[in-house]
C-alpha cells in the first residue's frame, strides 16, 4: 500500500508533517506515544494511528507494515536516540522499506551537543543499512519562540538561557513539513524512485541572527517593545526540571546554551529555497503571521 509511517507522530513536527501530507493527498499511518493523541491525529487526517513505545523493537516491526516510506522523527532530546533509530531501521530494511526519511537536525557533526552528536550516529546507520534514504537537518525552529509568547507579548521581555550576541539561524517548521512532504513524494518520472533518495539536505530559513535582532523583530511586527533578556540557566533549570525534564535532558540542552553562547548555530537557506521553488519564510512574516492570528496573548 501506498501509505507513510510518521513516528513521533503527536509532537509539534509530526503534527505539521502530516498536515503536510494529508494536504498532498497521501495516506498516512501514525505512531503516537499516548492513545490520548489517537483522536487529534486521526482529525488531521492520519488513516491508521498505531500507539505504542519507540524504544519497543516489536511496535516498531508492526508500525513499519503495509508502508512504502518510513518518515522518522525521534522524541526531542531523547536520551534513548541511538538505540531508537538502529531499531527503526532495522525494522524498515526487514519490511522491504523502499524510502526512509529521518528527521535530523542541522550540524549533527556537532559532539560538543550530544542530542546533535546521536542524530549523526543515527545518520551513519542509516548509510550501513543500504535503505534509500533523505536526511533532513532543520535549524531551530522559529515555532520555539511560541513557547514564551505570553511573556513576549504581555512584559515585551524575550527571554533566552544565553548570551543576546549569540547568533543563531531559524527555520519556519511549516517550511520543514513542506520540505518533508516534497522529499516524500517527488518521484523521479521515468524510473518512479524517490527523487530525493540517498540525499542530506540542510533546512534553513534565516542567517544566523542576534537574540536582540530577533527581538526587534519581534517588536516591529508586534507593534511594540520586546527585548531579549538573558534567563540565568539556572532559573531555566528549574522551569525544565517542573515541566518534567529529567538528568539527561537538562543536561544536554545546557550544553547547547553553551555551545550557542561560543559558537552560535549559522546556516544556509539555498537548499531550502531550492526544495521549496520558493524563498524561505522569514521571520518578519513568520512574526506577522504569528500575530495576526494570536495578538494580543498565546495560550
Ligand atoms: N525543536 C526544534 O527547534 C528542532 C529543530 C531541529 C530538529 N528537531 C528535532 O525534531 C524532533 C522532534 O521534535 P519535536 O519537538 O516535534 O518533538 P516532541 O514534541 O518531543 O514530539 C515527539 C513525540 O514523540 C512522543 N514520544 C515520546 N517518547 C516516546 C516514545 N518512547 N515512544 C513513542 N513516542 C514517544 C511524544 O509523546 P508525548 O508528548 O506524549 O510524550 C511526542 O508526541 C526531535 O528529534 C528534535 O531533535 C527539533
């Protein structure tokens, strides 16, 4: 059958991807965490909603049946990421797969980060298994900044656990979903293989900018002041641990605030361009976008 396994299914990504799909008329089937997400995914569209644990061998060989291509999306910041992907692409090659596409993350070379460090280790199966395979590396997406838009929007305070200088490149994740969609289904004409098989493709929407450039952003398509203002890690840590951040989590993304405040994270918005026939969306639009819809507070 013609359908596309989705994994991670009921995250913010996964959600977007199906929509994505969903409006290009393919038939989807999900595998969500939580029987609680079957309803909401079936809604947007998903055909079959399979539910069940990622780290479990069996799901994984029952979510791979009946599927032509394997779109997948590991939970964020999953300590657990390795073992996740060898499994799921063992279960692919069993099945006869015959297109895998894995949701990377840009610079996955990056071992000072270790949630990049595991997407490359991922990556690097990928190529032993001899699958035809997409590798897709999203910048953060401009979606995390809704995140704290009650504060943006209320006390024009935008708040990062990391330098204001730090220069950072951003991507719109309905951009990534199209992209998704696009290396999912554009077969070659004549021969009718994936036509994006054995790629990696960076997506990229914006040059890395300023945490007070995105803040003044914000502040002109809000129409009002927002500035960026540095949130001690430490005050982060404990919001993360409340919200049910374990060891492993903190501590990883602690060191992507510090690899951020070296290094910053700059990419390149050509391939996306290239994929999309479109330029990017920037995050002037993604703002107004975002404000017409959710002025004057988010939920
Ligand atoms: N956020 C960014 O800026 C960004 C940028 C580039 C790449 N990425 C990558 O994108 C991927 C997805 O991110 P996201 O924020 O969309 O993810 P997410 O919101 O964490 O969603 C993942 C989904 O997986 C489910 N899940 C958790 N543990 C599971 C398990 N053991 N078995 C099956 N399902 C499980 C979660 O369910 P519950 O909600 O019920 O726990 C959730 O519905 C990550 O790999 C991340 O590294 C993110």
């Amino acid at each position: 059958m013609n359908m596309i396994l989705i994994t991670g299914a009921a995250g913010k990504t996964g959600k977007a991807v199906i929509r994505a799909l969903v409006e290009r008329g393919q038939v989807i089937k999900a595998l969500a965490f939580r029987s609680e997400h079957a309803r909401e995914l079936e809604g947007l569209g998903a055909i079959s909603v399979l539910v069940g644990d990622m780290r479990d061998a069996a799901i994984l060989e029952k979510a791979v049946q009946g599927v032509r291509s394997v779109y997948h999306i590991c939970p964020n910041v999953h300590p657990d990421e390795i073992t996740i992907g060898q499994k799921i692409i063992a279960a692919a090659s069993a099945a006869g797969i015959s297109h895998f596409v894995y949701h990377s993350v840009l610079h996955p070379q990056t071992e000072a980060m270790p949630h990049h460090w595991k997407k490359l280790r991922v990556e690097e199966r990928l190529f032993e298994s001899g699958l035809p395979y997409t590798i897709l590396q999203p910048a953060p997406y401009m979606q995390n900044i809704l995140a704290n838009w009650r504060d943006i929007v209320d006390t024009g305070s935008y708040s990062i656990p990391y330098a204001v200088e730090s220069r950072i490149s951003m991507v719109d994740l309905d951009d990534v979903a199209l992209a998704a969609a696009i290396a999912l289904t554009e077969e070659h004409p004549e021969s009718h293989q994936p036509l994006h098989r054995n790629a990696i493709y960076e997506l990229v929407g914006t040059q890395a900018m300023t945490q007070a450039e995105v803040a003044a952003i914000l502040s002109e398509q809000l129409g009002r002041p927002v500035i960026a203002e540095v949130l001690p890690v430490e005050a982060w840590e404990r919001k993360a641990r409340a919200s049910g951040f374990g060891d492993d989590q903190v501590n990883t993304l602690v060191k992507m605030f510090s690899y951020y405040e070296n290094y910053g994270l700059s990419g390149n918005s050509q391939v996306l361009g290239w994929l999309l026939k479109r330029p990017a969306t920037s995050l002037e639009a993604f703002a107004k976008r975002v404000a017409e819809v959710m002025l004057p507070s988010a939920p």
